[in-house]
C-alpha cells in the first residue's frame, strides 16, 4: 500500500495559553476528496494553514509527500471563505495574479489565455474583463477558484468557500466543484461546518472535536455521486450519525443556518 | 426637488459664479483706480503683465526650474515617506519611532527652521532647495502613505503568501498596488503645498526660480509682477492638479486622509 | 499579570519593545548630534547643550518671551479670523444655494491655490511690515482649510435632527445654539485643529518677512548674527508646543466628542 499524500502527526497549536489543536492526527491520499468538518472556531482553518506552511505547529509532524509545508507548499492553491479578489484587476488578470506570485510574470498572453479558459469552465467566460465590484458574491468566487486552478495545483484547500454565498448559489457551485474534481481528480481538502456540504462532497469525512481539537471520528462516504440528499437512505442514516457526533455544535444543528437538516 | 428644478438651479448657481467673479475683478479696478500702482496695480496691469512675462524666455526658465525642484522634491518626499511608512510593516518594532517620533517631529519643525538651517548648511544651491522642499513635503507624504500601510488587507496579504514564499513578489503585486491610491492622495495634497509653501526654498536658497522673482519684484517694490507671478503659480498648480494628478486620481482611484 | 508562557510572553512584551526601540532611537539621534556637534563649528552644528541653554533663555528673558507670546498672539487672531470667515461663506453657501458655486468653486479653490509666500511678500507691500501683515498673511492662508472642513462639517449635518429641532424652536437663534453648534462641534474642532498646526508654520514664515516682532523675527535676526543655536531652539520649542497643545488639547477634546456622540 502506498504511503499517504499528506500524513498530520499528534500535530499541536497553541496560542498564549490557548491550546487550539491537542495532537491532530489524520491522513490524506493523493486524489481523495476529503472534508474536514468541525464546530465553528474548532481549528478547522488553522489546519489548512499548517498544512500550506502559511502556520507553524508547537509541535508534532506534518508530512506532505515526504516533505515539510514549507518545502511542498507550490503544491497547494488556496481558496478562502471571502473571495480576496484585488480591486486593482479585472476578473481574467485576477485569476492570472496566482501564477504570477508563484512564477514571476512569464508570458502575459499565455497567462491570460489560460485564464479565459478557466473563467470558462468556472462559466464566467463573458466576464473576463469585469471588474470585482462589477461581480455578484458567487462570481467572485467562482474567479477565486479559477484563480487557484491557474497556478495547476496537485490540491485545492478550500477554507468554508461557499459560507457566505446564499443558499441556491451555494448549492450550485457544490455541483459544480464535484463536476471540476471528477474532470481533474485534484486532491481536494475541503472545511466546513455543514453537514450537508460535507456528506454532499466528500470522499472521506473527518470529523473534528471541540477545542482542543482532535480527530473525532473518520468517516468514508460510500454512495456514488451525484448523492441524493432527499431520498438516498445511506445519506440520511449518515446525516443522522453525525448530528450524534456533532450535536453539541449550536451552529450545525440550527434548523435556519442549515434549512436542509429539518426532516 | 424635481431635475429640472435642479438643473435650472445648477445653471443659475453657475451664472451667479461667473457674475460673481466678474464682479470682484470690476471691485478689484475699481479699488486699484485710487490706490498708486506700486501697491495694487489694476487687473488690467496684471493681466499685461502677465501676457508679456508668458512669452519672455528668462521667465519661462524661471518657471520651469521651479517645476524642475518641485518635481524632484516630491519624488524624494514620496521614496523617503513610502520607505518610513512602509518599515513598521516589515519591522513591527520601528511602529513607534516612525508614528510616534519622526511624523510629528517632521509635521510640526516650522518651515522656516529647515530653511535656516540649509541656508546656513549648505549656503545658496540645489541642495538646499531640494533639502527644505523635502524637509517640508515629507510629513505629508509619510501620513498618507502611512495611513495605506495601516489599513493594508491582511486578507489579500495572506493570499499572495499562499500563493508565493518570496516577499519581492507579494510586495510588488499586493502591497504596492494597494497603495496606490494612496500614493495619489499624497501627490495631490503635496503638489499643492510644494507651490504654496515650498517655494519659500527659493527667497533663500536660490539665485533663480519663482520664488526668487516674486522677492526681486517686492524688492524693487513692483506688485504687478509680484501678483503676475502668483496668477501663474495658481494657473500652473491648477494646470498640474486637473491634467496630471486628477488623471492618475481617476485611473488608479484617490485615498484622502 | 499571569505569566505568559511560548510566544505569548514577545506578545506581552511588545509595548516595551517598542518603548525600547524608541529609546535607541532617540539616544543613537542624541549620540550622532553630539559627535557631529564635536566635529562641526558652533555656528554649522551646535551641541544638544548649547540648545538646551537657548531654549531655557524662552523662560528666564523677558524680551524673547515677550516675543513668544506675540507669534502665539499673531496665530490665535488669525485663526480666529479665518474661522470666523470661513464659517460666514460657508453659511452663505450653505444657506443660498445660489452662491454655492461662487463661493466652493472659484474663491475656495482660488485661496487654496495662492501661493503663501506670495501672501506674505503683497501684503508687505500693502501694510508694511507690522503686525497687520503678519495676521493678514497667516489668515487668508488658513482662510480654505477652514472653509473646506466647516462646509464639510454642513454637508454632513444630520437633516432630521434639525428638523427636530425646528418643531420645537421658532428661533433659529435657539436652534443653533441647542442643536446645530453641537453638531458642527467635531468639523470646528477639526478645523480649528488643522488651522492652528499650520498656523504656527506659516506665521513664523510671515514673521521673517515682514514682522517686527515675534519668533520668527527673532529667528531672522538669529540668521543674520549667524546664530544656529536659537534657530534650532526655537524650531523646538515650536515643535514641543505644537504637539503639546495637538495631543493634551485638540486631540483629547475630539477623543471626548467622540464617545459623547457614540453614546448618543
């Protein structure tokens, strides 16, 4: 059996006396899907930043593909929650801006014309040349994806990406990232505090506790997509496990952030 | 209030502006009638004047070495701030010394000390106009630059450092452009005051320049040229600020503070 | 104070740092002062000591303080006089429309744009040098600062609240003084703020060239007898005033406006 792509050993963070992860330890493998999911201000996002090297642990090992974050880190394209377009370019220069921080400028044109066919596949072919105000809230991030595409990264760590979109856009572009992944099979780590989002996604759900944070339970989610969140009955027996696991959390058990979870 | 009401009202609010500027130049001739020419010479005066200094190549070169100063002043005020501001960025430590010290230190050292003391430091020369202009244009330069520092998106600084490990890159592509319309806010409140204030460099520490022909001119007592002068400094700074600086304002966006 | 353990303890010690640093700072500037005070003629660089005298001569002369007291004189009417005119054809603008673009678009940018040296060399030429120069010289500089911060102040006023007031008050008289001038009070005190910072530059300026008395002429003279020592002492004692009066004065009055606003 292969080693795993990414391997987190007892990994620990603190802040002042704060200890944010007590020895998280979990396994990534090359091409997988996996969702972190947690209680909201569980560490959730200080593991994507670890694993990117933008964090340093206290202690403990990260692993990626043998190497450390900060060796391995070219492997990584980050989208966040907020879409961090900059206000000085247009939708297809923004895109372009990745490359452009990891690489240096290189051919303009090539650049751009990559960036028109990302822009493409993220269905904002037309709006190239926008500029971010121009762009409602799930076009932005659509850019902000095509942007972390651009740089050809061997993974995608999205941050809670669609948190702040509303709730049709949000169920749109959890469609549209399963079609991207099945098309390019990047290894994707995807955080979030949904359950739905997460049994929706996901090869592998691993499932976080409360501060301070350890692996609560890993989960491998076996119906073949598209899932059917209404109907399927391994979905809802799913969905009911990990209310049980999470039921502590006030945000994913609140029926109105999360109209779906009301049977 | 209806459109038309307030078209008709922008209309009248401009006719009443253009009367009322015609009104205070007839009050001007009017005054100047009674009054001997060495102290107000009528707008008639001036404007010959004017006329015949726009086309006299002495004057002309006068002109252009004072827009010469005035521009390398700034583009040293600009460097030397943007470095002072940017360095609490990259050495949190130096916050203090440079916002609580150097700024007000530099914001509040009068005028007309930096131009005594050049004057006796460096006696009459370049150096000297180009030290007290920038000396005098720096505080302007580093609060507003500052400011753009200060209100930096951690956000968009965390995704350049996703995306690249080499700090030249982010600064280039995140941090600068960031602070571009900053850099235009400083420009513009800068550019005004070089003309205004600045200028004062050259009654001391030159032998040339408008600031030393407004001086001769009040020397020999001749108002008319004194006040021709300043009608062209405010037609130049009003020339700089509309054609140049509102330019750049509307295509990289202006940050006022 | 619980004791910080890992980073948290640079974190707590992170004032102190800065405090360090500032110390540095200032000793290494003190250091270069002396040794180049060593190296250089009384009259190119005089020594942190020398200075230190002069500045102590402000206290103990009668005549230099006397002198004192007349720039600080000459900024306090001109910035009176500016505000006060400023806040009448900002009033104008404000309450005749008519003369909004007279008064906003060709004085205010008119001022703005004069030179303050050419100020200063006219109306030596029209009042002599006196003090009337020195006063007229600063206020009509100061005249577009004051006007842009109090029409900034009435383009911001809050159109319901005086509504309010309205209903109540028949008179304006009362309206103003119970309602408006409250509400305008932060756009003058900012105004007044920036005026009597720049005030202070300009003013030492107008006094060189056409004073006969104040700091400024004091520093004229200074030059002439080539006299660093008392053009450095007085540059500080202008820089210690100005920013003891901005910081214990204005800023504290804004900082004590501001929270009584929030709590309303």
């Amino acid at each position: 059996m292969p080693e795993p792509y990414i391997v987190f050993e007892n990994v620990v963070v603190s802040h002042d006396e704060n200890v944010i992860l007590g020895g998280l330890s979990f396994s990534v493998d090359a091409g997988e899907f996996v969702c972190i999911l947690g209680p909201s201000g569980c560490g959730k996002s200080t593991t994507l930043r670890l694993m990117s090297g933008l964090l340093q642990p206290q202690s403990g090992t990260i692993l990626i593909d043998g190497r450390s974050p900060d060796a391995a880190y070219a492997d990584f394209a980050f989208v966040f929650q907020s879409p961090r377009l900059v206000a000085w370019r247009n939708a297809i220069r923004n895109v372009t801006l990745s490359t452009e921080l990891r690489n240096g400028s290189g051919d303009r044109s090539m650049n751009e014309k990559k960036a028109l066919e990302l822009l493409t596949l993220v269905g904002l072919a037309q709006d190239g040349h926008k500029r971010a105000n121009e762009l409602s809230g799930g076009e932005r991030q659509r850019v902000a994806i095509a942007r972390a595409l651009h740089v050809n990264p061997r993974t995608l760590l999205m941050d809670e990406p669609f948190s702040a979109l509303d709730v049709r856009t949000r169920e749109a572009m959890r469609r549209e990232i399963v079609s991207l992944w099945e098309q390019q099979r990047k290894t994707v780590v995807f955080v979030t505090h949904d359950i739905d989002e997460a049994i929706f996604l996901a090869d592998r759900i691993i499932v976080l506790s409360h501060k301070p944070t350890v692996v609560e339970e890993t989960i491998r989610v076996g119906p073949s997509r598209p899932r059917d969140m209404d109907h399927d009955a391994e979905v809802q027996a799913l969905r009911k496990r990990l209310y049980q696991i999470m039921r502590d959390d006030p945000e994913a058990a609140n029926p109105k952030a999360n109209p779906k979870a009301n049977p | 209030m209806s459109s038309a009401a307030t078209l008709r009202l922008a209309f009248t609010e401009n006719r009443i502006a253009n009367f009322g500027l015609i009104a205070i130049i007839a009050a001007w001739w009017l005054w100047s009638q009674n009054l001997p020419e060495f102290v107000l010479p009528g707008p008639v005066t001036v404007g010959r004047r004017m006329a015949e200094l726009a086309v006299d190549p002495t004057f002309l070169r006068h002109l252009a070495l004072s827009l010469a100063r005035i521009a390398v002043a700034l583009t040293v005020a600009m460097l030397l701030g943007a470095a002072l501001a940017l360095l609490p960025f990259y050495r949190p430590g130096s916050r203090y010394v440079v916002e609580r010290v150097n700024l007000p230190f530099f914001n509040s050292f009068p005028s007309i000390g930096w131009v005594l003391l050049a004057t006796i430091w460096f006696g009459v020369s370049e150096t000297t106009v180009i030290f007290i202009q920038v000396a005098i244009l720096l505080p302007f330069c580093l609060i507003n630059v500052a400011e753009g520092v200060r209100v930096l998106d951690a956000e968009a600084l965390e995704l350049g450092h996703s995306f690249t490990r080499r700090r030249t890159r982010v600064f280039f592509r995140i941090v600068m452009p960031s602070l571009v319309p900053f850099f235009v806010g400083a420009l513009r409140i800068s550019y005004g005051v070089a003309w205004k204030i600045a200028l004062l460099a050259e009654l001391f520490g030159a032998r040339d320049g408008v600031g030393y022909v407004m001086l001769q001119a009040q020397i020999a007592a001749d108002s008319t040229t004194v006040l021709a002068t300043c009608f062209f400094i405010v037609l130049l700074f009003v020339l700089g600020d509309r054609l140049v600086i509102q330019a750049l304002a509307t295509r990289f966006g202006e940050a006022r503070t | 104070m619980k004791r910080a353990v890992g980073r948290g303890a640079l974190a707590s010690q992170l004032p102190n740092r800065a405090l360090f640093w500032q110390c540095v700072f200032l000793l290494g500037f003190g250091l270069c002062w002396i040794l180049a005070a060593k190296n250089m003629p009384v009259y190119i660089i005089p020594g942190p000591r020398a200075v230190a005298l002069d500045i102590l001569q402000f206290v103990t002369t009668p005549a230099l303080r006397s002198s004192a007291l007349a720039s600080l004189f000459h900024v306090c009417i001109a910035v009176f006089l500016a505000f006060v005119l400023g806040g009448v054809l900002a009033s104008i603008a404000e309450r005749f429309p008519i003369f909004r673009a007279l008064i906003h678009h060709r004085i205010s940018p008119f001022f703005n744009a004069f030179s303050g040296i050419g100020w200063a060399l006219l109306a030596v030429l029209w009042f002599g040098v006196s003090q009337l120069t020195v006063v007229f010289t600063v206020a009509v500089v100061l005249l577009p600062f004051s006007l842009i911060n109090i029409r900034e102040g009435l383009a911001s006023l809050d159109r319901e609240t005086l509504e309010m007031a309205r209903s109540f008050s028949q008179r304006p008289l009362r309206t103003a003084r119970l309602v408006l001038v409250p509400l305008l009070l932060p756009f003058l005190i900012a105004a007044l703020r920036i005026s009597f910072g720049v005030g202070w530059k300009v003013a030492l300026t107008a006094e060189l060239l056409a004073g006969d008395r104040g700091l400024g002429y004091v520093m004229n003279i200074a030059m002439q007898e080539q006299d660093t020592t008392r053009v450095i002492a007085i540059s500080l004692i202008i820089v210690v005033f100005v920013r003891v009066v901005d910081k214990y004065g204005f800023e504290r009055i804004q900082r004590k406006l501001s929270t009584a606003f929030r709590s309303a």
